[in-house]
C-alpha cells in the first residue's frame, strides 16, 4: 500500500505546470465530502476535483445536468473542510455545473466566484471549446483560474447522443485539438482530456505547454482523473472500459453491513466492549404514567 505521509507543500496552478515540465505525473481525483476529502489528500493526490459528476455519484441521478451551482458550493466547502483536517496540500477545484457559464459572461463570472469565495475552490473547470473562449478569459481576468474540458463533455450528452467516444475521425480530431490550443491560449491553466483516443490525447498533450488531465483518454496525458464512486468500486451499474476498479468497495460496505445486522437481530451488538457502564447509578421507581396523570388531575380538581 502506498499511502503517502509525509507534509507535502500546497499544490497550486504553477507546482502543476512545474510537474508537467518535469514529466512528473498528476494524480487528480473526485471528492464530495470532507470525509472523502481528508481520505484522498492523506493517499497524496495532488488535486481533488469537487466534479459535477456528484450528481450521478452521490445524488443517483442519471446525468450531471441537474446539479445547481448551490450544490456544487455547498460540496466544495465540505471538500475544503475536509483537505483542511489533513494538512491541504491537493489544490482544490470546483465544477461549474450545467447553466451556471452557458446563458451569460457575467452570470459565469458571478458562478465562478462563488465557488472560490463560498465553496472554497482555488480554481473552477468548465466544459467546452474555443465556443467558451470569452467566458474563460472573463473568469481568468477576474482572478479565477480555469481548467478546460474537451472531448466527451457530460453536459453536453444529448448534443453528443449519448456518452460516446469523441474525436475518432480526422475533422472530429482536428477540431479538439483547435479547441484544446484555443483554451490554451485563453489562459486555462490544465485542459481535462475526456473520452479520446489515446493517439489525439498523445498529440494533444505534446502541443500544450499546460497540463493535459486524462479521463479515457489514455496514458499519454500529463495526469489521470477518475471519479472516486468508480475507482474505489462502489458503482452498481455499467463500467465503462476506462474505469480501473482500485478496490471493492461496495462489496465491503454491503458485508459489513450485512454483519451490522444480523449482530443487531441477533442481540450480540452492542456487547459490553461497546456499551457503558455505572455503579453509581441506582434506580429509583417512579409511577407510571397513567398514575401520575390521575394524581395530577386529582390536584387540580377535575373529575377522575
Ligand atoms: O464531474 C467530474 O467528475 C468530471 C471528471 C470526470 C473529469 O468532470
């Protein structure tokens, strides 16, 4: 096991360029809570992405475009509870979720700077292309950093028709790298590669002075996403070829759980190394209930 102890320095928007200078891989993962959050920064990530995949993760919806920019804040804060109690060295990034950047430049900035002010971010991500070019330098210029995100774009699922690979045609290719060179030069600090073929996310990565993180995208990015629920294997339904399961998660809650109770049906939890103990304490008896509501009644006159 490879858990990382020692304090590490706070990761910002330059230690990530420095690494990908350096070709020193970037470990990026998913957290919605302060518990999670604490776990995962004490493994040594070096980034959490408080993603709007909570919806699908945490909120059993079927697609990320219900989650509201109240949501995303209100996980981002725990998140950043949570990165505190174990010493905050992952830089700490929000999701703009769906609605929040799309309608107005103003209305992106408002969103992004909640999440930084309220939520606790140190920088947003927002899905799209050289489409998203003013919204992005608009963010950048009121001092948010933005991390891009190109290629399958959960928003964007029923424009793509579904969660499908992206990129997989020469004109399809061409125009992600455009759009990764576009965010580039509209001062994204890292680009969120997504569901590409490993070929585009090689060449893609090599044209980018900034970081490439790489969801489905293959081995040759800067660094690698994945969502914790997935990683850790606590999904129920489809796994897509990308998700490496690290352990089974869900296998392990249902059986310890599954031992919780049947002790409890059993009456062997909580014994008495879980339970507590006075020899002080004497019991006095009192009446019962219905006796005392006819003494009081009594008192006060009224017809017993
Ligand atoms: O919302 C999310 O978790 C994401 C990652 C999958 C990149 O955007």
């Amino acid at each position: 096991m490879s858990v990382q102890t020692a304090p590490r320095r706070h990761v910002t928007i330059h230690e990530l360029k420095r690494m990908k200078e350096a070709a020193e891989p970037i470990a990026v993962v998913t957290a919605y809570d302060a518990t999670a959050a604490r776990l995962v920064a004490a493994a040594g990530i070096d980034v959490v992405l408080v993603g709007d995949s909570v919806g699908m993760a945490v909120q059993g919806h079927d697609s990320t475009l219900p989650v509201t920019i109240d949501q995303m804040i209100y996980h981002s804060a725990a998140v950043r509870r949570g990165l505190a109690r174990a010493g905050g060295h992952p830089h700490l990034v929000a999701d703009m979720p769906f609605g929040s950047y799309q309608a107005s430049p103003d209305e992106a900035v408002k969103c992004a700077m909640r999440l930084v002010a309220e939520g606790g971010a140190e920088s947003v991500k927002l899905e799209g292309g050289q489409d998203f070019v003013g919204v992005i330098q608009r963010i950048v210029r009121a001092g948010v950093p933005v991390m891009g995100h190109i290629g399958l774009t959960p928003q964007s699922v029923h424009k793509m028709g579904g969660y499908v690979v992206q990129g997989r045609d020469t004109d399809k290719a061409q125009q992600l790298l455009r759009d990764a060179r576009a965010l580039q030069s509209a001062g994204c600090y890292a680009v969120v590669l997504e569901g590409i073929p490993t070929e585009l996310a090689r060449i893609i990565s090599g044209q980018l002075s900034v970081p490439t993180i790489g969801i489905g995208a293959g081995l040759h990015c800067d660094g690698q996403v994945l969502v914790l629920t997935d990683l850790l294997g606590m999904d129920d339904g489809f796994v897509p070829k990308f998700v490496k399961r690290f352990a089974d998660l869900g296998q392990a809650i249902t059986g310890a759980v599954g031992t919780y109770v049947s002790e409890v049906k059993a009456r062997s939890f909580p014994d008495d190394a879980h339970s507590y103990h006075s020899s002080a304490v004497r019991l006095v008896p009192v009446a019962d209930e219905q006796e005392e509501r006819h003494d009081e009644a009594a008192a006060f006159g009224a017809p017993v």
